[in-house]
C-alpha cells in the first residue's frame, strides 16, 4: 500500500503532498502551542494577577485557533484535490488496462469483477488515500509532538504516563490484523453482489420470461446480507478498538491525576504545568483514535490494491501485437497447418489448411462445436494458434499490427451488438470521423438505408439498450453497414441469419451479397439458401476440415458432407 502511495501519489502529485503536509505543520502548530499558553495563563497572568498579560494571552488564544482553523482548511483541501486526481487517473489506467487486454482474459473474467474494482474497491483505495494514509503520518506527527513536549516538560511525569503506551500499540495491531483478513472476504463479496447486479440487468428478458424474479431476488439477498453481515463484523472491531484505545489513554490521564498531583505537592511541577500536562493527555486519545480508524482504511485499501493491481499487472502473454502494416489488402487468407486449443487438454482445431481467393465466397458448415467460430477467433487474432499460421496476402498475421489486421476484417455476428445510441453513431463506430454520405452509402450497401428512412427520426433514431428497439434484421444490418464502412477486404460472419426468420433472412443476404461484392467473404452457416449462394463449401468437422467444393461437388461425392445434408444437420431450405 505504501510503495503504491509513493508512485502513484506522492511522485505525481509531490508539490500538492508538500503542501498538504506544510500547512498541516502549521495547523499542529497552532493547536499544540495551545496547551502551552494555558500554562502562561494560570502560572504568570492568574498567579501574578496581570490583567494586561491575560488580554493578550486571550487574543493570543484567537488568533492561534484562527490560524488553525485556516491551514487545517488548506491541509484538507490539497489532500482533496491531489487525493481525486490520483484516483482518476488511476480509474483511467484501469480502464486503459481493459482496453489492452485479450478476448481471452475477458472470457474467464466474470464482467461483474470488473465492474466492483471500479466501484467497491476503488472507493476502498479512495478512502485509504484521501483519509487513512494522510492520517496515518499526519497524526503520528502529531502524537510524536505531544509526547515530545510532554517529554521536554517533565521527563519523568511523561514516561510514568507513557506506560499504557505498548498496550494501545498491541490492541491496535491485533485489531488490524483480523480487520484485513475480514476485509478481503468482505470485497470478495462485494464483487459478487456487484456481479450479481450486472448479470440481471444483461439478462432481464430471460429473467422475466423464466420467472425467475424470485430466484434473482433471494440469490442477491444472500450474497447482499452476507456482505452487510461481514461489513459490520469489520467496523464492529473499528469500534471496539477505538473506544479500548481511549480507554487506556484515560488511564494514562489518571496517572497523571495522581503522579502530577504528588509532584506539584512536593513543588516539583507548577499547577499551570500539571494543567498543559492534562490538556495534553487529553489531546493524545484523538490522534490515535485516529490512527487506529485510518489503520483500517488503510487495510481494506491494501485489500483493494491488490486486487486492482492483479488487473494492471495482468499479462496477455498469448496473443502479442505485430508490427508490419499493410494499408491495402487484397484478402487472399491461407490457414497453414493450424492446430489450436483453448484448454491444453482438449483440442479445438487439427492441422487446419485453408487457400481463400481474394474476392472468393465461402461458407464454412459444420455441426456444432466443430470449429467454425473457433476459426473466425484464429482469423481476427483474438487467439493465436498452437501450431501453424494464418496469412493475411502471404504475410503471417502475427507479423501485422493488430489494428490493421482487424481493420481489414468485417466482423458480423449471429446476435450484432449495438451500443445505445444513434443509427448513424453505429455505423460510424466502424469508421470514425466518416461523413454521413459515407455513412448513407454504407447503409444503402447493407441495404439498410430504406427502412432506416422509414423510421421518425431516420438515421437520428436511438437504437436503445442493445439495439433493443429494432427488429432482429435491422439489427444485422446496420452492423453489416458498420462493419463494410471501412472497406474491409475481408468479411467474416458467424451465423449472420440464423436468429432470422426466413423472409427477414432474404433481406439481410441479399445485403451480404451487395456488401461481399469484391471482399473475400467467410460465412459460417447452417442455412442452405447461403451454402448455395457461395463459391465453396468447406466442410469441417470435429476440428478438421474435412471436405471442401461446390455444394453440387460435395453432394455428388456422397462424403460427409452429402450425409449431413441428408441427415438435415445443414437447414434444407433451397425452396425458399
Ligand atoms: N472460449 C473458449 N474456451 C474454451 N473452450 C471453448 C471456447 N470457445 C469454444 N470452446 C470449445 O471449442 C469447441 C469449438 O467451439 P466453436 O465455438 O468453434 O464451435 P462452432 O463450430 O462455432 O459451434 P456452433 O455451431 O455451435 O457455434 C467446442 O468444443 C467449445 O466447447
Ligand atoms: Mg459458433
């Protein structure tokens, strides 16, 4: 917690800290000196009866407080102010982090994670930062102060109160340390009511359709009673262990009481001394209480810290960005002997070997859990083969920028993925900065911009939550618009019509077939009408490509391919 305080902190942000810790000085100062003017109070103005010295003692008293007051506001404030810049920038890096990170870490990563380090645990560090750290050194300073001058006062009084000190010090570190085991578990299950939440509100329509409110319902309040309960078993020892600390500071002033007593009696110590020496004491439970309260802040954010630091830390040693740029592709793709797996044990793809004509037209068929998706990962880099390679116009993609390899590539899937705002701010994610002629033409190619015309507020209309206030194939295709507004020269789609229903599926083809003019056009599908449409077939199966040529070829040949189509794997609908 500390090392990550200095870099992340104290480093940037070193004018604001020095300030900060400047007029904290002063403000100790100020508030320290106090005690010491009681002493002048009572042994020279009251005990010498000067009612001059008491006017100014008086105003003195004013204008210490006054100054205080000022510079415990300047102390705060800087502390503010450098505290919530480092917490954005750091909430930046975070986020800068998710958007370097691979496809694979967000596929064991469950989002609901992600999203409770950017709430729960940053609002941990936001507290250990801004309060627990600042106070940890600020009122230690303090407490160092008050017993340097009680020292410097009376030596022997100071150390005879001191006594309690080593027993404040072990509560504190007791208290600390189930305090951090606790607070692990309880951001373990902050994350999970966080996920929770995520979860419900990406799956509400299946939710309701299941009836499962109930479930939900009892599934969140379990794990929200349980972070409650946890929560309130940490401040519980907070509260303990603050009022045990006062505790043995009273005792500390009872000694005082009695041992002080004794000396002035015996003319050892003035009155006005025994007085500063209890104005003191009576000083001395506020900086530990605070220390001990900030102690937990800074447990639970060292907590925190840990956990966002695994994210920052995170390496994507599997897929690595190229270098080489080619700014104009042709789209001829050749799979050379590919062989891949997500899990070491289970192989996905097997000595994979694909020759892609630029211009050609391909539908890659298959039952489920063949590959076919696990082909369009390799192609787009989202993971990177075990053995062999992908080409790009004869250069390994590995070699390219992954930026200029998925430029190339238009990807479209079975459910597109819209973001909730305008049609025209959809399309144009594809290409920022396009015009809306640009934007129109990509339409009209999609053959999107007729109906999109239709609708009130034409290219204007919010698309809502996930695209959710259009239709299905609208939905496809206004990401067919988005993905062809970069002139890929491949296009890669995943089941692009099968949620479709059979005349809605005529549209948005005879939009891939517009689109595809040109491109090299991969198309995973089960639907015959498409298989026909394209130039090759390629049959895989169990990871291999087992069969690849016309559908005629293929059906002539009898192979395995002709017998899935027999079997009615592959949707018969030439009819249609
Ligand atoms: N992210 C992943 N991690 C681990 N295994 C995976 C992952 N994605 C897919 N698989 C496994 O890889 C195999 C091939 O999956 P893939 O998605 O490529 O099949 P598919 O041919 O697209 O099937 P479908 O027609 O059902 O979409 C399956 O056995 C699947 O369980
Ligand atoms: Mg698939």
């Amino acid at each position: 917690m500390f090392t990550f305080y200095w870099r992340k902190f104290i480093v940037p942000y070193w004018l604001l800290a020095l300030t900060a810790v400047v007029c904290f000085i002063i403000a100790s100062a100020a508030g320290l000196a106090a005690p010491l003017v009681v002493k002048l109070l009572i042994d020279d103005a009251l005990a010498g009866g000067n009612i001059v010295f008491l006017h100014f003692i008086t105003a003195g008293i004013v204008v210490l407080y006054l100054i205080r007051g000022l510079f415990s506001y300047f102390y705060g404030y800087t502390m503010a102010k450098s505290g919530n810049k480092m917490l954005a920038k750091l909430r930046q890096e975070m986020f800068g982090k998710l958007q370097s990170l691979d496809y694979a870490y967000f596929m064991r990563t469950p989002s609901g994670d992600l999203i409770s380090l950017f709430t729960n645990d940053l609002l941990f560090i936001q507290q250990a930062v801004t309060v627990g750290i600042p106070d940890v050194i600020v009122e230690s300073l303090n407490l160092l102060a008050i017993m340097a001058i009680m020292i410097y006062f009376d030596w022997e009084l100071a150390m005879v109160t001191f006594a309690t000190l080593p027993f404040i010090i072990v509560a504190i570190s007791y208290f600390n340390s189930r305090i951090g085991r606790l607070g692990a578990l309880v951001e373990h299950t902050l994350a999970k009511v966080t996920s929770i939440i995520q979860q419900s509100l990406v799956s509400v329509m299946i939710v309701q359709s299941y009836v499962r409110e109930d479930y939900e319902y009892q599934k969140f309040s379990d794990k929200n009673q349980q972070a409650a309960d946890d929560l309130i078993k940490v401040q519980r020892l907070g509260a303990i262990l603050v009022p045990l600390v006062e505790f043995l500071a009273a005792i500390g002033l009872t000694i005082i009481v009695w041992y002080g007593g004794r000396e002035v009696i015996n003319g050892d110590l003035s009155i006005g001394g025994m007085f500063a020496f209890l104005v003191y004491i009576i000083n001395v439970p506020m900086p530990i209480r605070k220390i001990s309260q900030a102690l937990t802040y800074l447990k639970l954010g060292g907590v925190a810290w840990e956990r966002i630091n695994r994210l920052l830390n995170e390496q994507t040693p599997t897929v690595v960005d190229g270098y080489r740029e080619i700014p104009v592709a042709r789209g001829l793709v050749e799979f050379q002997k590919v062989s891949f797996a997500y899990r070491q044990d289970k192989p996905v793809l097997h000595d994979v070997n694909i020759l892609a004509q630029p211009g050609e037209i391909i539908a890659i068929v298959g039952p489920s859990g063949a590959g076919k998706s696990s082909f369009a990962n390799l192609l787009l880099r989202f993971y990177d083969p075990d053995q062999g390679s992908v080409c790009l116009d004869g250069v390994n993609i590995k070699e390219l920028k992954i930026s200029e390899l998925r430029k190339h590539i238009g990807f479209i899937q079975q459910e597109p993925i819209l973001f909730n705002t305008s049609i025209l701010e959809n399309i144009r994610y594809g290409r920022p900065g396009a015009t809306v002629s640009q934007i129109e033409q990509a339409a009209r190619l999609a053959n999107a911009h007729d109906f999109i015309m239709e609708l009130p507020q034409g290219y204007n209309t919010m698309v809502g939550e996930m695209g959710g206030n259009l239709s299905g194939g609208q939905r496809q295709r206004i990401a067919i618009a988005r993905a062809i507004i970069t002139e890929p020269a491949i296009l890669l789609l995943d089941e692009p019509t099968a949620a479709l229903d059979a005349h809605t599926e005529k549209q948005v083809m005879s939009a891939i077939r517009q689109a595809g003019v040109g491109r090299t056009t991969f198309i995973i599908t089960h639907r015959m009408s498409t298989i026909v449409a394209s130039d090759r077939v390629l049959y895989l199966a169990a990871g291999r490509v087992v069969e690849t040529g016309t559908h005629l070829e293929l059906m002539d040949k009898g192979g395995a391919y002709a017998k899935a189509v027999q079997l009615g794997e592959v949707t018969l609908r030439i009819q249609e």
